[in-house]
C-alpha cells in the first residue's frame, strides 16, 4: 500500500492485515503493519493492527516469527491483552520452549489477573506435559533467602527468577478460603502490593502533581507550605493508618440540621487503636478552618486538644487540598488509607490506572456506620491475581460472572522443592 505512493489510515491497514491473516499469510498481515509504521503521520498502529499477523504466526508454530511482532509492539508502546499473550504462551508450549513459557505466565500475572478457561486449558496442558516435568531451577531453588528477598521486593507473590522445583507438576482446581488459604495445597495467598520501585514513583508522582498544581493556583506559599507538611511527616512518620477527617465527619450528614460529626471520627481513631497490635494512633488529617470551627466548641475543644497535643491531628492549611496531604502520606508511609472517597477526580487518573487500583485495592480502608454503628471495610487478606511463590507453585484465578470470591475456580500447581524437606525448615539441609 506505502509503495504504491497510497496513504493508508490505521483502520485500513488492520482490514489488510486481517484479510491477509485469513488467508494464511502472516508475512505479509505484519509487513503492511511495519510500513505503516515507517511512514509516520497522524494515524498510529494500535493493539487490533498487529493481532492478525501476530496470532497467525502462532497458529502455525512459527514462535520466532510472534516474538518479532509482539517486540515491534513494544516498540511501538503497545501492550498485549490476554488473547495475544495466550497465544504466543501456547506457541511457546508447543515448541518447548520453557522459558519463554514462563516469561508469558508473568505477562499474564502483570497484565490480566484472572485468566479465561481458554487460557486456563493452555496452562494446564503445559503443566501436565512431560516438558514442564523436565524444566528444573538449576540450583535457583536453593537460595531460599535470595527467592524471599526477590518476593517482598516484588510486593508479594511473585519471585520472576525462574522455575523452582524438581519434577513432575500437581495440578488441581478448587478454591481458596475467605482468609487465602488454597484448599488444595494448604498454602497461604499474598495480598500483593505495589513494589518499592513503583510506590517511590507514585510518591514522586504525588508531590510533583500537587506542586504543580499550586503553581497554577499562583501560590507559591502553598508549595512551601506542602514542603514543610513533608518535613513534618519525615519527622512524625510513625502511623499505621491515615485518615481522612473530613470524609469520615460529613458521611451522611446530608439532612436538616447536619453537621460534621466529631463523634463518628472518635468512633474510627479508636476502632484503629484498638486493631493496631502496636497501640497506635492513626493520624487524621483535616482542613485548618475545620479545625479552627471544631476548637471554637466547648463540646469538641478538649477532645480536638488532645488530638493536636498527642500529634495524631495534622491542620491543612488555607488554599490546600486535603486529598493531596492523606493520599502523599499514606503512599509515603506505605499505610492503610481510611476514606470512601473513590478518587474518581480526573487529576488521579494521572496517577496510572492500573496502578493506581492495585494501590487501593491494598491500602484503602472503607466504612459504614449502620445505626451508629461502625464497621472497617479492610483490605482483603489476599489478592485475586496469578501468584508465584518462593516454593515455586502458581495459582491462577478463573474469571467468573458474578467475581464472587467464595465461588471462583483456582488452579493450583506445584511440585517438589526443597522447602517441602521436613529437615530444610526452608533452609539448604
């Protein structure tokens, strides 16, 4: 099409590449692809432009020739979906290539979380397969102490060092208790955080925003203002929870007569206290005007005194936005985060959205108050992802309709390694 002097846009391209994959020519479906990719312009390739190409590839066995799609989409800053990387996991499985097999059950672990059934038959043929059976560590399950390091690094369940264990795979499919127990094997599921790496990025990221942000607001006292906020926390950063005052005091005081309720923010710090094993206060974090309001009330002063006194309450000053000093404190102190807020605000999408959820998903603490009644909504004990253990077995979730966790189908896989030795106790005998 480029040579013939025509311009093509990227819908016709993708018709191309696709008539040209139905017929079996994968050759030409990815070089109509890398020519328009050449030529530049307006109109840019996307994710259902190098499918045809790549997908026929697969279909025929031809795995050099799908390694060399999915690394001109990477250049291209394109990423795959669960079609592309099961496709290029089966062409990997088929023709023993174990490594490669292993680095697309991490791109599975990194980019879907739950797994269809197709692709749950493609990981379990692997695994039942007499290759997988063959794969050893090469001594890599023996540095038991460099797996775990390389797990909590991670932010839990995954290693990524490669294959752990001796022969034959166990493959079963059950479930996992409501704490993340598998009812299979017996063994514990992580809950997954972000990484250091990642969250020291979301902690650069959140500064960076709200500096910015002041900038426009042409208020460079509020930027110095945030800087000593974060000297301060430097300083004070001993908290197991961040709350936000302002969400938990104003919930559902949307009536005639409501006010923002102290009593309802005392009910949350003490249930905090009372679950930190630590006997710690959480810090709240609320606007100076409501500060001053709640202190001007001979009902509120000594309790809000107290908190001020005791270092658990932290005043945000005219002009800020309370979202910016709790989110950057409980990134910074890798906490839990007590609020509601869905943090929906176009300026948090910033953040990365993928991220961004795992983040939550991990940190962020709900609540209700049912007739006065308060109850934490906690981060569940384990996460709904792939997950790879120093031990070397996986887990793979299957999505399910209803994403009803007592119901979802795992398929739990292990083998032999040395930490099962009753005389290792998880050390080299």
């Amino acid at each position: 099409m480029v040579s013939s002097g025509i311009s093509p846009n990227e819908a016709s391209v993708t018709s191309v590449a696709r008539l040209a994959a139905a017929k079996g020519n994968g050759d030409y479906a990815f070089k109509v692809v890398k020519e328009f990719v050449s030529v530049g312009g307006v109109s840019i390739p996307r994710l259902r432009t190098y499918a045809p190409a790549l997908l026929c590839f697969c279909e025929k066995l031809e795995a050099e020739k799908g390694y060399e799609v999915e690394e001109h989409m990477e250049a291209a800053g394109i990423a795959l979906e669960e079609a592309e990387i099961s496709a290029l996991l089966k062409v990997s499985a088929a023709t023993g290539r174990e490594n490669k097999v292993y680095r697309y059950l991490h791109k599975l672990r990194e980019y879907v979380g739950c797994v269809s059934e197709e692709t749950l038959k493609i990981i379990e043929e692997w695994f039942c397969g007499e290759k997988a059976g063959e794969v050893g560590d090469n001594g890599i399950g023996s540095d038991v102490g460099m797996l775990r390091e390389a797990v909590l690094n991670n932010g839990g369940g995954w290693h990524g060092h490669g294959w752990v264990g001796e022969g034959k795979w166990t493959v079963k499919k059950g479930n996992v208790s409501s704490t993340g127990r598998c009812l299979s094997c017996s063994e514990q599921l992580a809950c997954v955080d972000t990484n250091e790496v990642e969250t020291q990025k979301f902690v650069d990221s959140l500064v960076a925003l709200a500096m910015d942000r002041k900038t426009k607001m042409n208020s460079c006292e509020t930027n110095v203002v945030f800087s000593e906020f974060q000297d301060w926390l430097e300083k004070h950063g001993d908290y197991e929870a961040i709350v936000d005052g302002a969400n938990i005091g104003l919930y559902q005081q949307n009536f005639v007569d409501g006010s923002f309720s102290l009593s309802q923010l005392e009910s949350v710090m003490k249930e905090l206290y009372r679950e930190s094993g630590n006997n710690k206060w959480p810090l709240i974090l609320l606007h100076k005007r409501r500060v001053k309001t709640l202190l001007e009330n001979p009902t509120h002063r000594n309790l809000v005194e107290e908190w001020i006194s005791n270092g658990v309450l932290y005043a945000t000053p005219p002009g800020s936005n309370d979202d910016w000093y709790w989110l950057y404190a409980a990134a910074k102190l890798k906490c839990l985060l007590v609020t509601n807020d869905e943090m929906r605000d176009h300026i948090f999408e910033l953040l990365g959205s993928t991220f961004f959820q795992k983040w939550k998903e991990r940190h962020q603490v709900r609540y209700t108050f049912v007739k006065g009644n308060l109850k934490l909504e906690m981060p569940s004990p384990f996460s709904v992802v792939i997950q790879e253990s120093e031990k070397g077995s996986w887990h793979f979730p299957v999505s399910c309709e209803n994403n009803e966790e007592s119901s979802r189908t795992w398929m739990c896989i292990s083998r032999q390694s040395i930490l099962d030795s009753p005389k290792s106790n998880g050390k080299i005998p």
